[in-house]
C-alpha cells in the first residue's frame, strides 16, 4: 500500500513529533518558529526557536503557529513543517522522495481545521495524507488492543486540548475533547503569580513551575520554589517563592474540567463496555500525564485504576507511525 517510507507526525500544539517504523522518533521538537516580521523570512524552528521566546529584539517573533491543537496560523505551520520534514528526510535518507504520512486531528477538529491540516503537511513534501484522531493514535502508542472488542479508555493531556475516547474494534466509541490542556495550566500559573503577587512571569517559567511544583488536587508534601519575573508596581526584576499548594490553587479549575470531560465519556459508555472499564482502567498519554500526583487524583475521584502510557509525550506520534498497518481496521482513518 506504501512505499518504503512511511513516517507518522504528532501535530501538537506543543511539540511536533516525527516517528518511523525503523527508527522510532526521528524528530521531536517544539512547535515554535522565530520569524522576521519585516522579512517574514523563518529565522528558526524548534528548539532554537524555543529559546527565543520572550528574549528576542522587536523585529524577531517567537510564535507558535498551533493554537488548541490546530492551526492558527496556516503559513508558518507549512514552514514549519518543511524545517522538520528536511531533518527527517536527513535522518531517514528518503529514497523515494516523498513520504506517505498519517497524521493525528484533535476529534473535536472541523473539516475545515482537518482540511488545513492536511494541506499544511501535503505542501511539507508528502506524497499522501492520512488522517487519525488523536486518541485513537495515543491509544495505538500506547500499546493498547484498539483493535479488539475490549473498551480502551485513553486520556490525551496533550498543549492544546485533553482528548478522553472510549476505543473498541479500531473505533472511537464515545469521545470528547476540551481545549484545556498543559498551555492552559501555564497560563492559569501566570495569571495566578500576577494576580496575587503583581508579578509577570513568562510562559517558560511558568510550564517549569509546573514541571517542578504543579501537583494534581490530593494531599502531597509542600514543595516551595523560587520564581523571577517582573514586578508589575515598580517595573523591576524580583524573586518571590511559591508553594506547590498554591500553584495546586490555580490550575484547580483546569483540572476539573478534565476530570468532568472523563466523567461525561464515562456517562456515555454502553454498560457492556463499562465492566471492561472498572477492569482495566484507564490510561493517560500526553504531557499532562507527567503532572504530580494526577494519576493519584484521577483514580480517586473515578474509582477505577489509572495507567500511565509507557511513553506518554511520544504515544501519539508512535501511534500514527504504527497505524500504517492496521488502516484497514481502523474505520476512523479518512485519506
């Protein structure tokens, strides 16, 4: 059906990720491009580009072209993809020259956002576009049998959005998707810092605030950090400390929100797959998998285990990779 190669992409809001049958992860870089706003020339992508965020001269901007797991920015993505294409076919050494791709759509994307997507990937270079939902991918990566008649509940805590699917015989059962994800709880900790403390902080320091100190919404030993950033009355550089159960305080809500959205797919389960469910549990995928104590959270509030994905910021990206060679089961791939 393809010829020799075959890559998978993880379009995330986040990190863009490139994954082969032969090699594994090929590329794994931030979905940040560094563009001169006169020239409109790429200056940088990736990682480069990542380190420039909130440090460039004015004419330099450091944007991420994805927005909520789609693209915002139709131009810059296409760019950005051809950066990230060279590297792979680099690494791969493409005979052919064009590749035959899969790539995931948020299951809460539009024709219209899945059509970009396509398009954007098709002007990278591919000589075909397959499209996957998301959770159907992570659940693939994440070594699950979505091909049989068993319930897969997968939770995708990905930038943009957080993915919850129901999966049975290749196929989404019962799915929703919010736009709530790790930028969300980013920007939960900046407006929290600046409103209790008058201090501005960047979105950088903020996600490693997260890393650090961010905790899911149980009990847990007090962590304390430093934070640097600009004092909003005097305008000049300050330190303050903060504690994991404050930044526990302010991403509160955000993670309600995921917790209702996995309540709502559980609501909707057909009661022969719900037995599969209290069985085997569910299984987290994505950057958010990693927060603090969320998989502690997680399984109290719903009273069923809560599994980590083995890798759980590549499971989608090796999940488009390995769907090559199960399309014909799995009914929710479009070309």
């Amino acid at each position: 059906m393809f010829g020799q190669t075959e890559i998978g992409i993880d379009l995330g809001t986040a990190n863009l990720l490139v994954y082969s049958k032969d090699k594994g992860i090929i590329v794994n870089e931030p979905s940040v491009v560094a563009i001169d706003t006169e020239t409109k020339k790429v200056l940088a992508i990736g990682t480069e580009a990542k380190n420039m965020i909130g440090k460039t001269p004015g004419r330099i901007a450091a944007t991420r072209p994805m927005r909520d797991g789609v693209i915002a920015d139709f131009d810059i993505t296409a760019e950005m993809l051809k950066g990230l294409m060279k590297k792979a076919s680099k690494v791969l050494g493409f005979t052919v020259r064009k590749p035959s791709v899969v790539v995931c759509a948020p299951s809460g994307a539009t024709t219209v956002e899945k059509r970009a997507i396509q398009d954007a990937v098709k002007s990278s270079g591919a000589k075909t576009v397959h499209l996957i939902e998301e959770p159907v991918a992570a659940a693939i990566g994440a070594d699950l049998p979505v091909e049989e008649p068993i319930a897969n509940l997968i939770v995708d805590i990905g930038g943009g959005t957080t993915e919850v699917a129901i999966i049975s015989y290749g196929g989404v059962v019962s799915c929703n998707s919010i736009r709530v994800g790790g930028d969300k709880l980013d920007e939960d900790i900046v407006q929290y810092v600046r409103k209790q403390y008058n201090l501005l902080i960047g979105e950088r320091t903020a996600e490693k605030i997260k890393m650090e100190i961010g905790h899911g919404l149980v009990e847990h030993k007090e962590r304390t950090m430093d934070v640097r950033g600009r004092d909003l009355v005097t305008g000049l550089p300050k330190t303050i400390e903060v504690s994991s159960y404050e930044i526990q305080k302010a991403i509160r809500e955000s993670l309600l929100a995921i917790l209702e959205t996995i309540r709502v797919t559980l609501e909707n389960c057909p009661p022969e797959l719900s037995g599969d469910i209290v069985d085997r549990g569910v299984v987290l995928s994505g950057g958010g998998a990693l927060l603090n104590g969320i998989q502690d959270w997680l399984s109290k509030e719903i009273i069923v285990p809560v599994h980590l994905a083995p890798n759980p910021l590549e499971a989608v990206a090796i999940g488009t990779g390995r769907s090559l060679h199960v399309m014909k089961s799995l009914q929710k791939v479009t070309s």
